[in-house]
C-alpha cells in the first residue's frame, strides 16, 4: 500500500528500514481504541464546522463498518499496514472515499497515539481492578473461614509466633488493597485527553477539546501540549 509519509523520496523504502519502523505487530491491540477516538474526534469536527454533518456520518458509518468486519474475521490486520492508525484510515478512505481524508483534521498522529494509549490503559486497569477484587473477595472469604485455624507465624525461616490462617491471609488481603488503590490513583492521573495538542504546539483549528474529552468519558483535556 501507498505510505502516508515519504511523499520527497525519490525511491521506495527499503524493506528493512519499512519493517525496522513498523509497529502494526504491537499497536494492532490498539485497533478499537483508534476507531473510538476518530469517533470522537470527527463527531466533534462536525459540532464546530469543520467537517459537514453528511462527512461525518459517513466517517462514523466507515469505521464502525471496520470494526465490525475485523471482529466478524471479515478483514484482517496484516503487516502489509506500517500501524494501525495506517489501516484505519487507509481502509477508511477505500470506503468512503474523500470524506475519509478530512478525518485527520486537526489532529496529529502524535495527540493520536497518546490517546489511544491512555484509552487502552484506562480499560486494561479497569480490568486488573475486577480481577483484584474477585480476589480480595476471594480472601475474605477464606479469612472468614479460618478466624481460629491455628498455624505458626514465621520470622527469620524459623517458627515464631502462633497466628490463625486468617491473620496470615489477612496480610496478603491489605496488600492487594493497596494495589487496587494504586490502579485508582493511576486512573485518575493519566485520566485526561490528549486530542487537540497536535504534535506539540496545538492546531490554528478551533477545535472544543472539552467536547472531545467529554465523548471519550475523560475528566478534561490536558492542560499542557507537550505534556
């Protein structure tokens, strides 16, 4: 497929160099975080004027289009694509034409991939948190069970104290929960949108960032650019 850069060269990349930059082996995880994100983004290219309302739906209708028939096994995320941002848009235009062009509006691929991680990390942490709380639930249940099953505390290798099963699993329940209140804390820091900060310095576009950030479910957009 023709590259989205390059466009000065005077010869076609050489394979090793195309594939040494590659990610798509590793950023195709982030395939329906992008199709979200240009989601968003075009929705709101379309609030503020820059795109039509007809470009927009069509924009809307092309990547659920993809998502659909990449999960229904239909189309398939191959190397050929140097990313996933370059399959989206490239299948994107192949559907819908010209309108498909105007979806990078306003955005840089540098505000795009730090949305797109931050939209991944967000759900993966959601995640990791079900699972430590079937867990703490896991152990406070077996902690209920043993309030007087006898065993020995341990220090230095050796036998020291006597203790019950529930004291023993009762530490490793307090370390989990500490865990699970820095998968919050997390969330919470890196719970902004970085759409709008183009590659460095913003766009002369009059975007509404806020609008972007309010679709994606963020608490606002960054404050800083280069951030």
């Amino acid at each position: 497929m023709a590259q989205l850069w390059g466009g000065r060269f005077t010869k076609e990349t050489d394979r090793l160099a195309y594939q040494f930059n590659a990610s798509i082996h590793f950023d195709q995880r982030f395939l329906e975080e992008d199709i979200q994100g240009s989601i968003a983004h075009a929705t709101m290219l379309a609030k503020q004027g820059i795109l039509t309302d007809q470009e927009k739906d069509a924009i809307v209708d092309g990547l659920t289009g993809i998502r659909e028939d990449v999960a229904a096994g239909k189309l398939a995320v191959t190397d050929e694509y140097e990313d996933v941002h370059s399959f989206v848009e490239a299948n994107l235009i192949d559907r819908i034409g010209d309108a498909g062009k105007k979806l990078h509006t306003g955005r840089s691929r540098n505000d795009q991939v730090a949305l797109d991680m931050k939209l991944y990390v967000r759900k993966e942490i959601l995640e990791i948190d079900g699972y430590i709380r079937e867990l703490l639930e896991t152990l406070l249940s077996l902690m209920e069970e043993n309030l007087d099953t006898i065993m020995p505390g341990f220090t230095h290798m050796q036998k020291a104290q006597p203790t019950t099963l529930a004291h023993h699993l009762g530490a490793y329940f307090e370390m989990f929960k500490r865990d699970r209140l820095r998968m919050k804390d997390i969330y919470h820091r890196m719970n902004t949108c970085p759409l709008g900060a183009g590659a460095l310095a913003g766009t002369t576009y009059p975007l509404d960032r806020e609008y972007t950030a309010k679709l994606l479910g963020f608490d606002g957009p960054t404050l800083n650019s280069m951030d």
